[in-house]
C-alpha cells in the first residue's frame, strides 16, 4: 500500500546587519533507484534581512527526498550566494 502525506521543506535565513535583499530558492526532489526525480519548488525575494521560504509536495511514506536550497543574500550592493542541501525520508 502506498501512502501519500503532505510535507513541507522548509528554511528561513538572517541577514546579519546591512543586508537590504534575499532571494530564496528551493528545490525538492525524490530518490528513485539511483537517480533523483523532481517533486517541486519554491522562489521568494525578500527586502530586508530576514527571509523564510516552504515548498509544500506530496510525499510518499518511505521514500526518500531531497531539499537544494540556493539563497543570494545583497549587501552593500555585493551578492553571495550559499548553497544547502538537506536529506529526508517520508515516515
């Protein structure tokens, strides 16, 4: 029997003083075998220093699943952009 559950990924950045933008992304996928098939994704712009983003997919009761987040953090008109990735399994 398969099981379908509704699942969010979920993160929030802090922009430490003088960050004036956020943009956050997120993209989730789901091991089949060895490959990654994409599931569904997410993007937000924030102004200002704190940003938060979910991405709600449908997941199937122990399958496994991954989060790439990529957040562009600006300040001083400069970009850095930090990447995350974040492992699951759907109980």
């Amino acid at each position: 029997m398969t099981i379908e559950i509704k699942r969010n990924a979920e993160a929030t950045v802090i922009g430490k003083s003088g960050v004036t933008k956020i943009i956050l992304d997120v993209y989730v996928y789901r091991q089949i075998g060895s490959s990654w098939t994409y599931v569904a994704e997410n993007h937000k712009t924030v102004i200002g220093t704190v940003g938060g983003i979910s991405c709600q997919f449908t997941a199937v009761s122990g399958s496994y699943y991954r989060a790439d987040y990529t957040f562009t953090v600006t300040k001083n008109g400069v970009q850095e952009i930090i990447n995350e990735t974040k492992y699951g399994i759907c109980d």
